[in-house]
C-alpha cells in the first residue's frame, strides 16, 4: 500500500478508536466518586425506603458510596426533572416508583420521559391492597362489584389524590368491572386511610406494607391484593384477578433510571450491580417486609417493561378522563 493511503487508513482507524474510546474508558474507571440518587418523595415512604435499601447495597458492591438525595415535589417530577438535566455520566441517578410512567397525567412536562430518562434497573413491585371499612356488607372483590352494582354512585372510595397511583388502580377496577364508586381525593395515602378506617370513605387501595397493620388490628378489611400474584407478606388475601376481575393488574413497581444518553457500558455496569444487590437475602427480607416483591431483572427487563406501562397507564387516564394535573 503506498505511504500516503496507509497514512489515511491508519488515521481512520485511530479516529474510530478515539470515538469508541470515552464511552469504553468511562465504564472502566466508573465510579470514581459518590453516586447521588434522587428521589422524589419525602423521607419514610416506600420509595424512600426501597432506594435507601437498594443504595446501601448497591455502595457495598460498586465500591463507592450512593447518596440519597429526597428532592419531593410535582408528583415526583421534579426529581426527575433534576435527573432528566443532569450530565449522563451515570453519577446522578433517579429512583421513582410507577408514577413516573404516567407523564400524560401532567399539562406540560419540561421533559420527555422515554428520551431523557434511561431505565437501569427495576428494584421491586409494590402491590397495592383494596381494603374496606369493615362495616362494608363486602367480605369479598365479588361482593364489592355486587354491591356497587346494586348502588350506582353510592359507594366512594379514597385516594392519595387526584392522579395518584390509588386514584389510577381504582379507575381501572371501575373501568373493568363497569361500576359506578364515586372518588375522594385526600392529600396523601395516611390521610385516605384514616378516611377509610374510619367510615368517612368505604373502600381505598394502599400499600400493602402500610395496610398491613390496620388489617390485622381489624380496622380494615383486605379484599384482594392489585399484583397477578399474590403478596408474599399477606399470602392469604387473593389478586383481584382471581376473585373475579380476570388480568387486573396495577401493580405499583420501584426502579432506577440515568439520564437519557448515558453510555451503554455504565448502565450495564449499573444494572449488574443492582442486580447483584438485589440477590442479597438481607435486602430481599427488607423490602418483602414492606410489601414488595424484589424484582430479579435489570435494564434488559425494565426497557421493554415500562414502555408498556406507559402506554397502559395513558389509556387507563384517557377512559377515565383524568385531567392533566
């Protein structure tokens, strides 16, 4: 070859290798600092409680420590919005719940959720019970139907307000089941709980871990758990789906996200290490306590699996006619 046409070939080749270089040398040398995850709500919920978990984990495996960072706002979309923004080198990560599959509940979004937000791992499923006041002639999610069905807009159930994920796992019930169960927004899940128990709404979805304690004291009654399976920390109480409301499925789930264009290498590394994490008994025991069921895919599973959810949850908001928030 003559000297001048080696010369253009060797330098295509360094090119090529300079453009493949940064994506590969940045997932070697990652991490090299504290990782910061943001989370969107406050401190002793759920989702606060599942990303401490994961994070304390996922520190002792990466070799840096994951600092969480609760940045509550906007239904979560502040948090983010942070993440959405943030430079896509894999240190500054989101954990959100299911919420953040639903962006057709919001007017305007200063971001696009499938582009700007790359999912990394799912953490857990967090089912939600449908429980009753137990002076409700319901024992169980027939007898609930029945009943409404008998009474047309005379039962009401709570939520943890309009466009919450309660609100939204209610409105699919009443769209698969053809009811009429007026809704009552409250500001929060303890306070649409407390209307529950105490006979000021008849019917509300919770966590399953903060609806464990008033079951059993008999405050409330569970009549089915949201999943298509059933919970392991209340084992006894049927899915919705096999008491009578065939492929009902609303179930809540937790999981990481990086910024949208972050380098594949980094959120592989990511994923494998939540992966990794996730196996250990201590945190499984940790999460199942709370309801959750630890989820056992990384990112090649959570792709494929929120961009379902969102397309479910944006004809759920549009048959029900949810307003943008």
């Amino acid at each position: 070859m003559p000297l001048r046409k080696r010369a253009r070939a060797t330098g295509l080749v360094l090119c090529l290798c300079a453009l493949s270089t940064p994506g590969t040398a940045l997932s070697q040398q990652y991490p090299t600092r504290a990782v910061r995850m943001v989370v969107g709500f406050a401190a002793g919920g759920a989702t606060d409680i599942s990303a401490r978990a994961l994070a304390q984990k996922v520190s002792d495996t990466l070799g840096q420590q994951v600092i969480v960072d609760n940045r509550p706002g906007a239904s979560s979309m502040l948090a983010a919005e942070i993440v959405a923004r943030s430079a896509a080198d894999g240190y500054t990560l989101l954990f959100a719940n299911a919420t953040i599959a639903m962006p057709t509940l919001f007017a305007k979004l200063p971001f696009d959720v499938r582009k700007d937000l790359l999912p990394v791992s799912l953490a857990g499923y967090g089912p939600l019970a449908l429980t009753a006041h137990p002076s409700l002639p319901a024992t169980s999610v027939k007898e609930l139907i029945g009943l409404a069905k008998r009474r047309p807009g005379e039962l009401n159930y709570a939520s943890a307000g309009a466009g919450s994920f309660t609100h939204l796992a209610m409105a699919l019930f009443v769209i698969m089941t053809d009811t009429n169960i007026v809704h009552i927004p409250y500001k929060g899940g303890a306070p649409s709980a407390i209307a529950t128990m105490s006979g000021e709404s008849q019917v509300t979805f919770a966590s399953v871990g903060a609806s464990i304690p008033p079951v059993r004291q008999g405050k409330l009654r569970a009549l089915g758990v949201s999943g298509l399976q059933r919970n392991t920390a209340l084992p006894e109480v049927p899915t919705i789906s096999e008491a009578g409301v065939s492929g009902y499925d609303a179930t809540s789930w937790y999981g990481m996200f990086a910024a949208g264009s972050t380098p594949s290498p980094v959120v592989v590394k990511l994923s494998e290490h939540a992966m990794k994490a996730l196996s250990d008994m201590q945190l499984k025991e940790r999460l199942i306590s709370q309801g959750i069921e630890p989820a056992t895919g990384g990112a090649d599973e959570f792709n494929p699996y929120f961009s379902a959810e969102i397309t479910k949850w944006a004809k759920v908001i549009k048959a029900a006619a949810i307003p943008p928030q």
